[in-house]
C-alpha cells in the first residue's frame, strides 16, 4: 500500500466517507508511529478549519516506554 492511499484512507475516515476497504486500511496501519502522527496532524487541521477548540494532548506512553527499554 502506497502512503498517499493511507493518507487519502485516513482523510476519508476523518470525514465519515470512509469505505470498508479504507477502514480496514486505517485500522491495520493505526500501530505505526508515523501514521498516528499523521492522524494527529489531520486532527488539528480539521479542527482549525471547524474553528474548534482541540484540548492540549498529553502523550506521555512513547517516553515512558523509551526510558524502560533504556533502563532494562
């Protein structure tokens, strides 16, 4: 799968115009880390462009995995 279809999966996802094809897409790539940040990034424009107020995220789970696997 090429990135631009997991992008335009996920930006159909965000609208509501997802297929079941393009859901599965999501979902089977939703643990790579890039995808989740790209996700992150369609959030807040969709937000922006909604004028809507998006809570500060607070992701503390990648850091404190890091500093375990450091530790062991």
């Amino acid at each position: 799968m090429s990135r631009e279809a997991l992008q335009e999966s996920l930006s159909a996802v965000m609208d509501n115009e997802a297929d079941e094809l393009e859901l599965r897409r999501v979902l089977s790539a939703s643990d790579d880390p890039e995808t989740r940040a790209t996700w992150s990034r369609y959030q807040v424009a969709r937000a922006a462009m909604h004028k809507e107020l998006l809570m500060p995220k607070l992701d503390i789970a990648s850091a404190v995995s890091a500093a375990l696997a450091d530790e062991a």
